[in-house]
C-alpha cells in the first residue's frame, strides 16, 4: 500500500494562541512559504463536482503539478478528515510552473481560480510524519490543516485526532471545502 496523505482544514480564530500551543507540546517551526496555486479542470468533467483537484503550485523555492482523484465517502468522512493518494510532479525550478500552466492551458484545461497563501509548517521532533499548517489565504482568512503520511488511513486519522485534541483544536470548526472553493464562492457571493 502507498503513502497517503490524510488531513483536516480548521478555521483558526487565534493564531497567536496556536503557536504558543504548539511550542507548548515540542512542535517546532520547519519553514514558512508563499504558495500560488493554480487550479485546473476538465472541460468535459467538473471537477468542483467530482471535488478533485489538478494543480500547478509556485513558491520562491519550488514548483510543481499536483493531482488528487474524486471524493467520495470513503476518502471525504463525516468528520471531515480527506484521506487520498497524491500524485504529484516536481517541476525543476520555480520558473518552470509558467511552463506547465501553458502546457495544461493547450492541452484545453480550464482555469478555474488562483489561491495565494502564507504557510508556516510546524513538526514535532517525535511525530516526522505529521505536520501541522498555519494558512493565512489571501481574502479568506486563517486556517490550520493537520496532515498525517502514512500507509493506514485509520492508524492516521486515530493520529491526526490525538494532536487536534493535544493542540485544542477540537473546538475551531472543521471546513470541507478545499481552499480553491473557498475563493470561488467568495469571488462568486
């Protein structure tokens, strides 16, 4: 079985207060980014329905082309915990993400919205395979996205759990919608 990424999207009201929680229980700041992303679908399929996602994503320090395939009940819970494979090229450098918005833009892809945000990743020295996200997205505002890599979406999810409970965030409520529907349904209201 393949490494899958399992994750939740908070509000965060408070990100002061959130940093000091996680210093709080040993996790440590691993580097703060500016992510664009660019989102894609299918002119024949909508991928806002079928909630996949094709990206191309810049930074000052790389680039790449992501895809996660549809939601269902399976990988989308109740809970709102995403549990999906990845596929994901890194590009060679930052420069080439405008190579591959032209070759997704020709190959008749249709440009639905971009997303900017600022990312500070977190980990704990005990726990390399969780990370936990603070996402100021341009004209949304402030989440926290707890991801955890692993071969067993239930071990992970059991995971994932424990360090909201740990770190407070229990309480902040959960969003289901990825941040690309986010922007659209701002830019649409």
């Amino acid at each position: 079985m393949s490494v899958i990424e399992v994750e939740r999207k908070r509000e965060l009201g408070d990100v002061v207060a959130l940093r000091t929680r996680l210093a709080d229980t040993g996790f440590r700041e691993v580097g703060t980014s500016v992510e664009v992303d660019t989102y894609y679908s299918r002119p024949d399929v909508d991928f806002l329905a079928t909630v996949e996602c094709l990206r191309v994503r810049r930074s000052d320090e790389f680039a790449e082309i992501t895809y996660k395939p549809p939601s269902d009940a399976v990988t989308h819970s109740a809970a709102g915990v995403i549990a999906k494979p990845e596929t994901t090229v890194v590009l060679s450098s930052p420069s080439q993400a405008t190579a591959a918005d032209t070759l997704l833009d020709v190959l008749g892809m249709v440009a639905l919205c971009t997303v900017e945000k600022s990312r500070t990743s977190f980990r704990h020295p005990d726990h390399d395979d969780v990370t936990v996200a603070i996402d100021l997205v341009t004209g949304v505002g402030p989440f926290v996205e707890t991801e955890v890599m692993a071969h067993d979406p239930a071990v992970a999810t059991l995971l994932l759990d424990e360090v909201e409970r740990q770190l407070g965030l229990t309480a902040c409520p959960v969003v289901r919608l990825p941040y690309r529907d986010l922007i659209l349904h701002r830019t649409t209201a």
